[in-house]
C-alpha cells in the first residue's frame, strides 16, 4: 500500500513539475486584461478575406 502511495506521488510530482510552467504561461495570456487582444485577433482572422470562399 505504502508503494502504490509513493507511486502515486511520484506520478503527481512530476506531472506537476512538467505542466506547471506551461499552465502558468496560459494562465497569464488568458487573463482579463489580455482577452480584449486576443479577442480582436481572433474576430481580424475570422473576417478576414483569406477564409472567405468565393464561388
């Protein structure tokens, strides 16, 4: 039981370890005062011509 405990906090440890930094880096791009941005060039690449198919 004790070796299944410390199997599972390695796992947790590293995983933590791994995907901390790049949670964090999406963390403070996706945050309010940066949503106005990314807002805007997600509404210039929906509009824009280029995936505008013309028949």
């Amino acid at each position: 039981m004790l070796l299944l405990l410390f199997f599972v906090f390695l796992i947790q440890f590293f995983t933590y370890w791994i995907f901390e930094p790049l949670a964090s880096f999406c963390e403070y791009v996706l945050e309010i005062r940066m949503f106005p941005i990314i807002a805007l060039i997600g509404l210039i690449f929906l509009f824009s011509e280029k995936n505008i198919e013309q028949n």
